[in-house]
C-alpha cells in the first residue's frame, strides 16, 4: 500500500511538471490579456440619444472583413463608408419591432496607438445618433447589436449611461446598463433593453444644468482668479498713473459690480454662441487665452495699465472665457430642443456661484484698501496670480503639468479656508489702523 502510493505521488508529479512545460510553451499574450470589449457610452436627451462606441481595431478588423490595422491613419478616408455601411447594418434600436429607429454615423475617429503586456493596442471612436419614431420616448427602447460579436463570440460590449438630460445626470461617472455578449447556450445575441421611465423629467434636467454650472466655477480656479485679482484695484482710485488711496465705498461697490456685470454679459454671450455650435474653436487656445488673461490681470493689479477700462477688459475676456464654459455643454451631445434651457440653467448656476465667491471676499478686500497694508496685500496677490497664469500658460502649451500647476490641483480645496484667512486678516489689520487713527485723533485733541 504504501509503495502504491509513492508511485502515484511521483507519477502525480511527473503530470504537474508535464503540464508546467506545456504552458511555458503558450505565448503569454493567450493568459496575460483577454479580448477587450467594445464601450458604448449612452447620451440620453427627450428627443435623441446619442452613443460613443469604442471598438478595439484588431477585433473589428476580424469582423469588418477588411485590413484596418496596417494603416489605421487612413482607415477613415480608405474605408469610412464601407464601416457606416456595416454598423448600420449591426446597429437597430427601436422602441418595437414594428417601430425601429433611425441611426446616423456623425463622426468617426481613430485613436492613437497604445503599447500593452500583450501588444500594440488602438481603438476607433464611433459618434451615433439615435432618432425615435416621432411621439416616441427616448427613455425606454431596445438596443439591438452585435457588432464585432456576430463573428468574434468571444467578444462583448459594455454599455453604459453617461449622461441623462432629464436625470440632470452629466458625464462625470457612466452608470452601466448591461453587457450585450454571445449566449453560451444557445449561441445567440440577445438585444439589451434600455428602461429609465422612473424619474426624471424637465425640472430635473434644469437643476441638474443648474448644479453643473455651480459646479464649473467651483473647479474652475482660472476663471474666478481671473475676476478677482482684476477686482483687486477696483476700490482704488488712480493717482499720478498709480494706484492712489481708497475711492470710497459706493465708490468700490459701483466698480466692482460694473466688472462683474460686464465679465458675465460677455461670458453669456459667447457661452449661448459656443453650446449652440455656431462657433467651434479648439480647446488647448482658449484655455491658453485664459491664462493669459490672469497674467494680465494681475499686472493691472500691480500698475494700471488699463485704468478706468476694467469694464471693458472684463466683457472682452469675458467672451473667451464662456467659450471655455462652452465646451462643457457641447460634450453632452445636447439636442436643440434642450439646449436653450440647458444653458440657461448652466449660466444661472455659474453666476450664483460667481457672485457668492465675491460676496464673500470683496467685503475684506474693501475693508483692507483702507489701510496702508493694502498695498502689500495687492502686490503679493497679483504676484503670486501672475506666478500661477505662466505655470498654467506653460503647462497648456506643452500639455505637461509642471510642479506648480500639480501643487495648485491638489490644495485647491483648501481655498475656504484662504478666505477665512483673509477675513480675520482683514478684521484684525481695519481694527488696528481705526485703534491707530482714533488714538492719533484724540492725541491731538488732548494737545489742542
């Protein structure tokens, strides 16, 4: 018995050496990477629903018929037609069998290719329009497709809701909605049925414009350092071609509201002319001319270069920043029906935030311009603005984040706690100079 079982244990493991061997002998690549499935992200609206597809390159080409890998730069031109036709042909939403819906290939891009464990990867990027029969919903249907699977079974699709006008639902987090993939059983593809009936209406897709517009300026550090360092000389009168002493509080007030009036005319103006896509400028130079903008700000704040002109230089930025506030709408593939209300709930959520920021420190900042530290307090601020529009400039032209912008990113959190900062900075320096003044006063008083 006991030599049987150290026979068995040595054939036992003779086989675990066999079979070591045997896999040493497979390519890594059939282990190490599985195929990768195709995303389709969902932009759901009341009249249209819009879709990214991503599909892998390598798989496609299995199932396209056609070599796209060896020269994917020219796959568009040499193959674009030849790829709408064949995802039309795999691509049938409808509402039912009798009622299907149209689909339009808007635009297709190949991405860059990406080096993995198991090779060389590159995706191309499918933009789709969905249009329902008219008097149906967009909010219930049944997505069915199969590209790619209908020859690759091994293949699947994850498909997942990135946006959701009337949810108030915006792209920050797809929600997944299902996986469509080749049954095992009975080797069919089985269509995905897309129900978000619970919920969600006109309202709700306001306030979620709303909340995305607070949002944005909340994020947005360049586009509000830009209107308070420009605010930062706004209660000083010019004295000489320099900044002279404290205008007077209706004077400040009436200043610092004509700016802020101006910088949201001209940011409205160009936030309707941008979302609406009557003009269509790239990202990576507005964003430059937005830190452009702080750098000039900031040296205004050190010596007038514009004086009693701010109002103008806030309406003419104001223009390029609300195409930057422009860009975010424009990614949520909006239909016109929604478009007017989405920005007009966008753009009242920006100005409330705007206007609560300058609540909240354009009182310390008048309060300080009536002291001498003041000086010292505008200088320091526009310097360190001016420091973190050049990090800002150089990292937006040459699209790498440098040590500053990093250090910027990760404390911007924190900006709360600067403005209580300068509360109490302000509170403690007025008290002071007033304690200084009166005592000065009654010194005088007390001689006379």
């Amino acid at each position: 018995m006991t030599h049987k079982l150290i026979i068995n244990n040595r054939h036992f493991k003779k086989w675990w050496l066999f079979l070591f061997l045997l896999l040493l002998c497979f390519p890594q690549g059939i282990f190490a990477h599985q195929t990768p499935s195709t995303i389709v992200l969902l932009d759901v609206n009341p009249k249209t629903v819009s879709v990214e597809l991503q599909l892998p390159l390598g798989e496609l080409e299995l199932a396209f018929g056609h070599e796209i890998t060896k020269d994917p730069n020219h796959l568009i031109e040499k193959f674009g037609s030849q790829l709408k036709e064949y995802l039309l042909a795999h691509i049938h939403p409808m509402t039912t069998k009798d009622k299907p819906w149209l689909v339009e290939v808007t635009n297709m891009t190949v991405g860059k290719a990406e080096q993995t464990q198991s090779g060389p990867y590159q995706e191309i990027t499918i933009q789709l329009v969905l249009i329902p029969p008219t008097g149906e919903s967009t909010r219930k249907f049944i997505f069915d497709y199969d590209v790619i699977m209908h020859q690759l079974v091994t293949h699947s699709a994850l498909v997942s809701i990135r946006s959701d006008w009337e949810l108030g639902k915006t792209n920050k987090e797809p929600v997944k909605v299902g996986v469509i993939r080749v049954d095992t059983r009975s080797t069919l593809i089985y269509p995905l049925e897309v129900n978000l009936e619970k919920g969600g209406n006109w309202w709700t897709g306001f306030k979620g414009m709303f909340a995305l517009g607070m949002e944005h300026i909340e994020e947005g550090t360049d586009h509000l350092l830009f209107l308070l360092v420009l605010l930062l000389p706004a209660p000083l009168v010019v004295n000489r071609k320099r900044w002279g002493n404290f205008g007077g509080t209706k004077y400040s007030i009436m200043r610092l509201l004509k700016i802020v009036t101006a910088f949201t005319i001209g940011h409205s103006i160009t936030l309707l002319i941008g979302a609406s896509g009557w003009i269509n400028l790239p990202v990576k130079p507005v964003e430059i001319l937005i830190a452009v903008s702080i750098l000039i700000s900031a040296i205004h704040a050190i010596y007038p270069i514009f004086p009693n002109k701010e109002v103008y230089v806030a309406a003419g930025f104001g223009l390029v920043h609300g195409l930057a506030f422009a860009t975010v709408l424009s990614v949520l593939n909006l239909d016109a029906g929604v478009m007017v209300l989405s920005i007009l709930g966008f753009n009242i959520g920006i100005e409330i935030m705007q206007l609560f920021v300058v609540i909240l420190i354009i009182p310390w900042l008048i309060l300080l311009s009536q002291t001498p530290v003041y000086k010292w307090v505008r200088i320091v601020w526009a310097l360190l603005a001016g420091i973190t529009s050049l990090a800002w400039i150089l990292e937006r032209v040459s699209e790498k984040p440098n040590r500053i912008s990093i250090l910027i990113q990760s404390n911007y959190e924190y900006a709360p706690w600067g403005i209580l900062i300068l509360a109490l900075f302000s509170l403690t320096i007025f008290g002071v100079n007033y304690w200084i003044k009166r005592k000065k006063h009654t010194s005088q008083y007390t001689i006379s």
